[in-house]
C-alpha cells in the first residue's frame, strides 16, 4: 500500500508541470456513479494545481473516496477535462459479501452547463476484475 501511494504521489508532482491551465476556481457538486453510488464532488484549481475530489459514506453500506489531478482542461468545450484518478470503494451487498476496489486510473469529462458526464478505466486490486470501467454523472455549481 505504501508503495502505491508513493507512486500515485511522484505522478501527481511530475503531471503538475505538464499542467496546461490555472483558471483559479472551484466547482462543487453532487453526481451519481463511482465511487460511492452517490458522491460529493469538489473540483479547484486554487492553488494552482488542478485537484478534484469526490465520495461518500453511507453508512457500513457503501463508501468510497476519489481524488484526482487534471492534466488538461478547455473551458470552452463539451471535452472539458481529463485527469489522472486513484480511489477506494466498498459495496456491502449483503453481510459477508462486500465488494472492495482500490485503483487508480484516468477519466474524462464532458461538461455542458453544470451537467457533467465522467467516464474513466481504472485498473487496481480487490474483488473486481481488471480494467474496470468507471462514471460518474452529475451536476457542478461555480463557486
């Protein structure tokens, strides 16, 4: 695990310098889909580094968490975005048969208005099959 997240932090340092934009703006939202069948969504550029994160806990049920690093973003676009993404999520579906991915991956989004569509492949480990196919739809308020 530790080596893992060595790794996910060299990638996000080393895509930073590829960064193609800085807009300095935050967008909050909620979307169905992974990783937590309903999510939080918070994507900001701030700080200069594109970031976006999203999740949920519900309970023992279902929970999960996402964070990302966009490497490319056109604000005039219905291609809006792609990042490079890592994550954690759990499905109990019944008692003693919870379904776990822990992953990292890439994602697109496509965005018209505040709608959002976020399609992405993720390959990891747990009870799921490698590559995985992951989305995400929802809405984005600017804040």
């Amino acid at each position: 695990m530790f080596k893992q997240c060595k790794i996910i932090i060299l990638t996000f340092l080393a895509l930073g310098s590829f960064s193609t934009f800085a807009y300095d703006s935050t967008n909050f939202g909620v979307s169905l889909g992974t990783p937590s069948l309903a999510n939080f969504v918070v994507k900001t550029d701030k700080l200069g580094i594109p970031l976006l994160l999203s999740g949920g806990y519900w309970g023992d049920k279902v929970s999960g968490i996402e964070a990302g690093f966009g490497f490319y973003q056109n604000n005039d676009s219905f291609f809006h975005s792609a990042q490079v993404i890592t994550g954690y999520s759990a499905i109990n579906r019944n008692e003693g048969n919870t379904k776990r991915w822990t992953y990292v991956g890439v994602s697109t989004t496509f965005k018209k208005g505040g709608f959002f569509i976020e399609p992405g492949l993720s390959v990891g480990s747990g009870t799921y099959s490698n590559p995985q196919l992951m989305i995400q739809i929802g809405w984005l308020w600017d804040l």
